[in-house]
C-alpha cells in the first residue's frame, strides 16, 4: 500500500512540475512591455518611442512623482481619443497640449475617476502624457514593488498602452 501512494505522489510532483516549467515557457515569450502591448488586443495607431519606465527605488516621504511621455498621430489622418484610463486610483495622467494646456486629471474607471476625453490629435501632431504616481496613496500597506498602466483609446477602439514601475519604501 504504501509504494502505490509513493508512486502516485511522485506522479502528482511530476505534473505540477510539468505545469509550472510549460507555465514559465509561456511568459518567456513575452519578455518586453513592447510585445505585451502588441499581443494585448487592437494596436494604436498612435505612435510612443518609449512607453514603459522604471522610477527605480521612490519613497513616501518624498510624495508624487511624474514622468512624461511623448506620443505621436503618424497617420495622415485625425485621430480622436475617446478614452485616458489607469489601473489604479494612485495613478493620475494629463494630456498635455502643444500650447501648455492641460486635459485632466484622468484615474481608474470604476472608481469615480475621470476616463473620458474627446481630444483630436491631427496627423504627425504630438503630445504628452503626463502620468504621476502618488506612493501614499495605499498608506503604510503599499510598499514593495508596484506596477501601473494607463491607457489610451481611440474612437475605432485601438489602444496604446503605457507602464510605470517603482520599488516603494517608507
């Protein structure tokens, strides 16, 4: 009796290893915010040279910090965006217009925020994203490691995906 559940245990650890490493396979392949916005759903037609950035080690004390994006209509055509939405309550964009005016803030859907816009970006015009991350937002709970998104929809639904990170400490 007691080498059938050896066996048969051996058999369960070899399963669920087998999951994790075809799980840890799967990932790999998506190793870059590039390809994980790309594999994501309906591409931009917005164009970004940067859209992920790392804000390194942040503190509380130290409270907000922003970081500016730049993006760009590369179409011949208007581009209308419709909708400007974070992941998270602590995380508020602007859209920056070319002559200083600032559209928002703009916050998590859901949660009272403000998501909607009716902004025209005209063909190989540019603009910022202005995106701030409040650190005391989720009070002396929400050190560690975060990760937050915003988004940027159009009126044909397509999306351009931006990401901050930081490392929060008291």
């Amino acid at each position: 009796m007691k080498t059938k559940t050896l066996i048969t245990t051996i058999l369960i650890l070899f399963v669920i290893s087998g999951l994790f490493i075809w799980g840890y396979a799967q990932n790999s392949n998506t190793s870059t915010p590039v390809q994980a916005i790309a594999n994501s759903g309906t591409k931009s037609l917005l164009s970004a040279p940067v859209i992920f950035y790392d804000f390194g080690q942040i503190s509380m004390k130290n409270g907000d910090v922003t970081k500016d994006f730049n993006f760009t209509n590369t179409t011949t055509g208007d581009i209308v965006i419709r909708g400007l939405e974070t992941s998270c309550m602590c995380t508020s964009a602007f859209l920056v217009e070319p002559n200083g005016s600032i559209d928002g803030p703009f916050s998590m859907g859901g949660m009272g925020g403000r998501t909607t816009t009716n902004k025209t970006i005209k063909a190989g015009e540019s603009r910022i994203l202005r995106v701030t991350y409040n650190p005391n937002a989720h009070g002396p709970a929400g050190v560690g490691q975060i990760d937050r998104f915003i988004t940027i929809t159009d009126s044909a639904g397509n999306k351009l995906q931006f990401e901050i990170k930081a490392l929060v400490t008291p």
